[in-house]
C-alpha cells in the first residue's frame, strides 16, 4: 500500500453519485468559523450573503449573524438588528431573500417578558440593503405548545420542520405542511421512510420538493452520533427510504444541518469532526491558531462538491 495515498469514495445512491476526495471536504470561511460554535447556515440565490448561527460553547447564549461578499471577500460578521437575549437559531432564506425563516424562544408578546418554548419565526425587508423587521410568530397550525425547530421551504412555499411531539413516530421527527389558499395546512407527521422511533431533525427541501437531506441520529448504518441522510421522491410523489450518505461526509462525530446550493451544486453542513493532534508549537499564538483553525471538534460549517441527479 502506497503510504498518504488519496482514498476515492463512490456511492451510487437513487441516481445520486458521491464521488470526493476526503480533501474535497472543506471549512467554509474563516472569517465565519472563527467563533467556537457555528451551529447552521444558509447562503442566498445569488451566493453574496449568508446567515448562520453562533453559540457559546455550552450553547446557553444563541445568535444569528450575517456576512455579505464585497469585492469577492465575505464581510466582517453582524449580529441581525432584532436579536436581543433571547435564543435564535436556525435561519432559512426565502426564494426573493427578503424573508428569513429561524426558530426563536422569545415571548410571544413584547410587554410580556415570558419565555415561551421554540416556535417558527420570521423578519421581512424591503431590499437586500433594507433593515429587517420585527420577528413576527409563524402562528397556528404550525406553532404550538411543543417545540418547533428548522424550517426549510421549498418554491411553493411548502414547510417542512423538525417537531418534538408525543405523537410523533420517534423523538425528533420532520413535519410537512401544504402551503394552500394562502395559509398553511395542518402538519402531518412524515412517514417511517423518514422518521423512525429515533431522531430525525434538521430537514432541507429543495426547490421542487424532490429530495430532502436531513440528520438521523446513531442509526444502525451510520458512522456514529449523527449522520446526513437523503430521500427522492418515487414517480407517484413518495418518499423513497432515507439512504446514508455515507463517508466522507459523515464521520464519527455529529454532522447535522444540511443545507444545498442546487445552482453550484455544494452540501453545507455543520460538523464536529477533528483531525487534530499533540505537536510541537512554536509559541503560544502557534497553539491558538492551530486549534482555532483547524478541524477541532466544535462546531464548524463545511461545504463539499455533491451532485444530485
């Protein structure tokens, strides 16, 4: 065996092909993993701006932030206008880019100072340069008294999200609601192509609604903790049974909240791989870069080259 020979990974998934270097698998920015807990992320249409969520490293504070590509460099990041000390995380763009989705605990009134559980939220702006508005509730019937986590939309405005509830098929499962005569149909729970009596969470829809990535969580055909998965829809609008994903994407430690730029054909996802180790440093400016930049086991959004056929 040739000693640091490049390992290639080839899947065939539903008409999926995986076909990457282990090298193709890369951090984002470091502009933006430079925080210690970078938990999700969302790029918009035209790829100059994204949004995504920092944490503290036991994720007691929670935040959105934005950056935007000036000059082909990403900005300095901005905390969004309305985040205050309440937790917000989770951010999904609309098609137009002036509206975006996330998952707040704020209350659901301003003068009443009572933290509610996580529901489904979202802010308008005019324009791409226009301040956002006030986080506005989601509502009935898609908010309710249990938590709701993770919206993604499809160009339908259909919503698929992540709800903790007694009567669901597991723990964590993926919800769908039909957008129709302009409001939201009640949520159905997916079915067990999708959800098990385990974990499900963390669903991206794409534009069409034809396939879904989405996190399970220590399944028997997984790496271990949580790894991404993918269904398509069968020629009679069902959801074929989620396959894994597989290596190099998923490792032993947790991958989670997907999210797919159909136009260039890129998988962001969160992880918290490593591939760190003891060494000789030069100083300690040495030692804080190495760990910070690194794949260190926190939190860190990474991109890799997918096609999905």
């Amino acid at each position: 065996m040739i000693k640091n020979r490049l390992i290639i990974a080839f899947v065939l998934i539903s008409n999926i092909v995986l076909a990457q270097h282990e090298n193709d698998i890369r951090q984002f920015d470091k502009t933006l993993n430079q925080f210690l807990n970078v938990r999700d992320f969302c790029i918009s249409k035209s790829g100059d701006e994204v949004f995504f969520t920092i944490q503290s490293p036991g994720q007691e504070i929670s935040q959105l932030a934005s950056m935007k590509k000036e000059d082909n460099e990403w900005t300095a990041p901005k905390l969004l206008s309305f985040c205050d000390s309440n937790m917000y995380l989770e951010p999904f763009l609309s098609v137009n880019g002036n509206r975006l989705f996330f998952a707040s605990d704020r209350p659901l009134n301003d003068s009443i100072n009572v933290k509610k559980n996580f529901d489904i939220w979202y802010v308008d702006r005019d324009t791409k340069d226009s301040e956002w508005s006030q986080p506005k509730n989601i509502g009935k019937p898609i908010n309710s008294d249990l938590n709701e986590f993770y919206p993604t939309l499809s160009e339908n405005n259909n919503l698929y999200f992540t709800l903790e509830s007694p009567n669901g098929l597991g723990k964590d499962d993926i919800y769908f609601s039909k957008w129709e005569n302009d409001k939201y149909s009640n949520p159905i729970v997916l079915d067990e192509n999708i959800n098990s009596e385990g974990y499900e969470f963390n669903a991206f829809i794409s534009s069409n609604e034809d396939f879904m990535i989405f996190s399970k969580y220590n399944e028997k055909d997984g790496q271990g903790s949580g790894d991404l998965y993918i269904s398509k829809k069968d020629a009679n609008g069902k959801w074929k049974k989620a396959t894994n994903l597989g290596t190099p994407i998923n490792t032993q430690k947790m991958e989670y909240c997907p999210f797919y730029d159909e136009k260039n054909q890129i998988l962001y996802f969160t992880s918290k791989r490593s591939n760190i180790y003891s060494r000789n440093f030069k100083n300690i400016s040495d030692f804080k870069n190495y760990v910070r930049e690194n794949n260190n086991g926190l939190s860190k959004i990474y991109m890799v080259p997918l096609k999905i056929k």
